[in-house]
C-alpha cells in the first residue's frame, strides 16, 4: 500500500502519532487528502495502530481485526509513508519563509526522515549563541542529532544529553556528510575536544579542514598536522610551520613530492610508517645515528634497509631491529643463537613462539614480564606467568590472553 492508494479515503487512528507531532500528522495527511477520524464510521478503510492506545483503543483494535473488514498498519509503517513523500524543497522553503522554530525542531525530532533532509533541516537551526544543551530546544535538538547516528544508542541513552555524544560520533562514524555538519554547529566552537577530533578524522571533508587552517586556533592546526589522510594543498600550507611540520611528518601517507617537501624533517620522517623502501635508503644514508634508531623502529621496515642497518655494527641499533615486529624471522633467530639478545627479543611480538618458551627458562625478571606483555607469547606460558602476583596484570593486561578468555568463556583465573 502507498499514499496514492488512500488519496479520498479515511483512516481510523488508535492511540498517537509517534514520528510526527499530532499537528504535523493531520497536516501531512491534508496534503495527500486523506481524511483522520477517531471512531469508527462506515468511511474507514484502513486502522492505524499508534503508540499509547488506551485499552478502550486495544479493544477497538482486537473488535475490527477480528471483523477481517479493514486493513491494518503499524503506525511506524505509516509515517515511514509520509516521510517518504515529503518534498524537502517545498518544506525548507516553508520553514525558511514561516520561521516556525517549533516546527523546524519537530522534524529534526523525526526519525523517519531521510538523513539528506535531517542535515538541511539541521543547518537551518540556529542554537542562539548557546550550547549544545544549554536551553530545552538545543537540548532537543541535539540529543536527536546523536540519537540518529550513535552506534548501539539503545546500550547508553544517557549519552544523548551529554556533549561527549557528540564527541562519540565523530569518533564512531565515518559518515562525511554528518563530520560536516558537526563542524559547522554553532557550539562546536566552544568545544575544543570535538574541534581537534574533527581536525584528526581521516574522513574530516577538506572544506572544513581549509576552514581550520583559515580560522582555526593553533591546537586545531596542530591536530591536523597528525591527520594521516591531510589533503596535499592544506599540508602544504600548514607545513609552512617548522613545528607542524615535524608533526606531519611523522603522520602524513607520504608520496615523493610530500618527502621532497619534508625533507628538513629527516628524523621525524625516519618515524613515518608509509615510507617506501626508495625513501628509507635515502634516509639510511645519513649519517645520523638517530634517524638509524627510528628507522630501525619502524613498523614498516624494509627487510633490504634492516640488513644495513645491521651491517653498521651498532648495539643500539640492534637492538632496536631485535624488538621491531617487522624483522624478518631469520634475522630474529639468528640473533637467538648469538645469546646477547633475549631482552629485546623477549618484547618483540613477532619472535617465534619456540623462542620465546626458551627464554622463559632464563629467569629473568624483566625478560618473563616481557613475556607476560607479549602478545605472541603461548597461552600456556601465560597461564604459568600469572600465578606470580608480580606478573599478574601484565598477562591480565595482556590483548592476545583476554581474547583467549574471552573465547573459552572461562573468566578469569584469581
């Protein structure tokens, strides 16, 4: 059933509207001439069951189905119909003209619109100057800003009437369109936990982030300069700063052009995990023995740029390459068998797990709470570890260990 089948025809409602205000209801069902009564006449074809029916209403409602005279429908179903027919341009045109701020709150209140015309609705709301929940309407408006899009809502109403809401959704969603919207909100501005969230997202839209640069504080800046998705034209610019540029360049998925640009950053860069094996020789010919030790930190190391590193003959550099999950497995066992190692080996998640259950035997205090941290460390070894309350949290802490528990379904061992 569609609207056009009720065009000239009445239906009965039982209880209330729940999407629509009662007057936004009748109005909406004007405008496709569809006639609202309350009782029951030989004109009704079709029962609206609304929410709050009172039992005079449930028992109307169980009389007539049971009559098998008229359809049914689910007052959900049905304002899903009228949401569906709304011409968003002739009602923002409405709003705009009328100034009905009741009105306007209604709709944003409305669940069953679509979010295209949630977000027109939204930039057509002005907050006054005041914060998000300073006032019953911002409150209202806000609370269903984050009950439309919160992950999971149903788990944690409250959130709704908190400001961290909205600091959640963005921290939630990848929805462009809703980032946007949250950036240009009057309270936004008051808060600069949502701006330098915004600021960090990878989906953030560059209008906005060319909006930071332009009138952004400096903590705004500064968090873009940690974005790792920074458009090429807005880094460049923020890059103009010497202390925004060594953020980014440890952050920004880096290409020729925004190393070439970088490049006074050697350090920082030595740090960035999209380097390319082209661009680590070049800073592995420094030389710096910083810029070694981060390059041999890097999650991303090339196997060819860590056997070079290795040939400078430097302890701390080894060292280094012996605790970084990146290297290769040979390498990890060859440093087993020199003996002079076990420490950073003991830390590295990638040393294979026969290694590991020899170092538990070495008895090292630093070495088995290495062990009790590592997630690649047999769940086994674990359990052993725990016993002792000095190794307790560390295997309680442990990622690799809670999932373990998590799986079996076993709780924790005391």
């Amino acid at each position: 059933m569609n609207l056009q089948d009720l065009k000239n025809r009445t239906i009965l409602l039982l209880g209330k509207s729940r999407a629509f205000s009662a007057d936004e209801f009748v109005s909406q069902l004007k405008f496709h001439s569809i006639a609202l009564c309350k009782e029951v006449t030989d004109a009704v074809t079709l029962v609206v069951e609304g929410r709050m029916m009172s039992p005079y209403e449930q028992n109307l409602s169980d009389t007539l189905y049971e009559e098998e005279k008229y359809e049914f429908m689910a007052i959900d179903l049905f304002e899903k119909l009228l949401a569906q027919e709304i011409d968003s341009d002739t009602l923002l045109m409405s709003l705009k003209l009328s100034n009905d701020k009741k009105r306007l709150k209604s709709f944003l209140q409305n669940s069953c619109i679509e979010d295209a015309l949630f977000f027109k609705l939204l930039k057509m709301y002005s907050f006054g100057g005041e914060d998000f929940f300073e006032n019953d309407d911002n409150r209202d408006v806000s609370a269903a800003l984050i009950a439309r899009f919160y992950e999971n809502i149903e788990r944690n109403h409250n959130v709704q009437y908190a400001t961290t809401g909205i600091y959640h959704l963005i921290t939630q969603t990848k929805n462009e369109q809703l980032l946007e919207a949250i950036a240009f909100l009057e309270p936004s501005k008051k808060h600069p936990k949502i701006i330098k969230a915004l600021a960090l997202h990878e989906k953030t839209p560059k209008n906005v982030l060319k909006m930071f640069l332009k009138k952004g504080d400096e903590r705004a800046k500064e968090a873009m300069a940690y974005n790792v998705n920074l458009e090429k034209n807005i880094a460049r610019e923020l890059i103009k700063n010497k202390k925004f540029a060594e953020i980014a360049a440890q952050n920004i998925r880096l290409d020729e052009e925004m190393f070439s640009l970088l490049s006074e950053c050697k350090y920082a860069l030595a740090t960035n995990e999209t380097l390319n094996k082209a661009m680590q020789q070049e800073l592995v010919t420094c030389n710096d023995e910083r810029i070694h030790l981060a390059l041999a930190a890097n999650r991303r190391l090339h196997v060819t740029i860590c056997k070079q590193l290795l040939c400078l003959n430097n302890e701390k550099i080894r060292e280094v390459i012996y605790a970084n999950s990146a290297t290769p497995r040979d390498i990890l066992e060859s440093a087993y068998k020199e003996g002079n190692y076990n420490e950073p080996l003991s830390r590295n998640n990638a040393t294979p797990q026969n290694i590991l259950e020899e170092l538990l035997k070495c008895g090292d205090a630093q070495i088995l709470l290495n062990l009790a941290k590592n997630e690649n460390t047999p769940i086994d070894i674990l359990y052993q570890l725990q016993l002792e309350s000095r190794f307790e949290w560390a295997v309680k802490t442990n990622k690799a260990f809670a999932k373990h528990i998590q799986n079996e379904n076993i709780g924790w061992l005391v």
